[in-house]
C-alpha cells in the first residue's frame, strides 16, 4: 500500500536548486496497489495503469502550476489543476506526481506520492484527481 507524502528526493532536490516547479514538466502517474512511499525517488511503471481506456504510460502532465506566499502564516505553497482522464476505463489506489523534466541526479524525480485510500474508478467516463485547495495548510506542496 502506497502512503501520501512529499518524497525525500523532492525535498532534497527543490532544496539543491534541481527543480523548477514552474517551467519542468510536472506529471501525474496511476497506479493499482504500489508501494511507494516518502523514499520513493523516480517514476517506476510498476504496478501503472495499463496504458488502455483513456491513460497512457507516465499518466498525464500537471497544468495550471501557481506558486502563492502566504505572508501572514509564513508559508510558500504550490498548486495545480485537478487532473482528469476523459473516456476513460480506470481503476487506481494511489498516485505518483514526479518532475520529468531533469534527469540528474535522477530523471523522472518523485515529487509526491499520494493513496486515494481504496480503488477508485471510472468506465468510460472521466477520472479526476482532486488536489488539495490551494492554501498555506492545505496545498500539497508548501514549504513553512
């Protein structure tokens, strides 16, 4: 069973000046019954959807990235759009949003990994990932 966290390697990583959640192409992965978890450290196609129904390998790139300050908390966070599949034929337990841009010291970094807490599914219809609202104790990238 996966669990939900931001991964070591992000941690390291956005700290070293690696990534740049604002220009690096940011994707979001499904999978059925992974393990990952805050030491997963790239994008594995273990355990990924089969690329059928509407999701194809690595999952679908994260758009709309904003990066807010909450100046009265003390908190820098950052969001994006919900992530959808259309006509799509999906059953997922948990997720893997990674950075696909760079590729040392590791391509396809692992930024966060995410257990929707059960199978869900869609069948021909659309599967949606809600984000978490983009707020200072909210947002599922913020740094205090």
């Amino acid at each position: 069973m996966a669990t939900t966290a931001l991964t070591n390697s992000f941690k390291r990583d956005i700290l070293n000046g690696v990534l740049d959640l604002s220009s690096d192409t940011i994707q979001m992965a499904l999978y059925s019954g992974s393990s990952h978890d805050a030491n997963t450290t790239q994008y594995t196609s273990t355990a990924e959807m089969a690329s059928t129904g509407g999701y194809t390998a690595k999952g679908a790139t994260m758009a709309g990235a904003t990066q807010s300050t909450d100046t009265s908390n003390g908190v820098s966070f950052y969001d994006w759009n919900d992530v959808a599949w259309t006509t799509s034929t999906i059953t997922a337990t948990d997720c893997l949003i990674f950075d696909d841009t760079v590729t040392t010291p590791t391509a396809d970094v692992a930024i966060y990994v995410g257990d929707f807490g059960g199978s869900r599914s869609s069948s021909g219809g659309t599967f949606t990932v809600t984000l978490p609202s983009a707020t200072y104790n909210t947002a599922l990238v913020r740094i205090a």
